[in-house]
C-alpha cells in the first residue's frame, strides 16, 4: 500500500542559503509522527511545506 501526502501548511520565508539543514532535521527527528516537511523555491522565496503521512 502506498502511503499518501495530505498537505498541511505552507509558508512563504525570505530566502535563507541553509533553510535546507532545518527542514532535513525536521525530517529526521520527526518521522515518527508521520510529517514530511518539503522546501521549494519560488520567485526568490522559500515556501516550506508540512504534509501529514497517512
């Protein structure tokens, strides 16, 4: 069965060169609660997303 994403939250942040660091150990501490947090780029922002495993 293939586990699916449901998007939580998105937030637009002024673009930060490690923001990548912060959302790896998002990832790696909070696994076990079933959250993925994603990072894009657009139009020079950052938009960090939370998404819930089910």
């Amino acid at each position: 069965m293939k586990n699916e994403l449901q998007l939580i939250a998105v937030k637009e942040l002024n673009h930060y060169d490690d923001m990548y660091k912060i959302v790896d150990f998002l990832n790696k501490n909070l696994s076990n609660m079933n959250l993925v947090f994603g990072l894009t780029e657009k139009e020079g922002k950052d938009m960090l997303s939370i998404y819930k495993e089910s």
